[in-house]
C-alpha cells in the first residue's frame, strides 16, 4: 500500500473510532489505527545527512556531540501534509 492510501484507511478507522458503540469496538478500531500510524512513520522517515543516521557526531576520539539537525534520533521525516 501507499501511503496516500494508508492515510485514507487510517482517516476512516478513526472515523469508525469516533461513531463506534462500545468501548471494545472503539479499542479495537483505535488499535488497528495505531498500527496504520506506525507503518506510515516507518515509511516516511529517513537517515540524517549530518550524521549517517547515528544520532551523534564525532568531535574527537573522547568527545562526542548530539546532532542537531535531527536532535539524536538518526533521522529525519520527510515534509509530508497533515492528516
């Protein structure tokens, strides 16, 4: 699936989310939602170009220092549209 089409689905399921009658259908919609989400942010995410998606730069061999430009993470998002 793309990503344009997992939004899609993840729009729709937390519609279901909000009009669902009891606490375990809404549970369960809301679960399935949280999965879409994290296959949406492992696909969008990219490494740093600072620092190789380590998360830290090298200053010497004793000294190291947290990049920056993705704040110690190691990578970046892509600029996508909220949904």
């Amino acid at each position: 699936m793309t990503i344009k089409e997992l939004k899609v689905n993840y729009k729709k399921l937390l519609n279901k989310a909000d009009k669902a009658n009891g606490r375990k259908e809404t549970v369960s919609f809301l679960n399935r939602a949280a999965k879409l989400n994290s296959k949406i942010y492992s696909k969008t995410k990219t490494n740093c170009i600072k620092c190789n998606g380590v998360g830290y730069l090298r200053i010497s061999l004793d000294e190291a220092r947290t990049c920056l430009c993705c704040y110690g993470k190691g990578f970046l998002m892509e600029e996508i549209q909220r949904f």
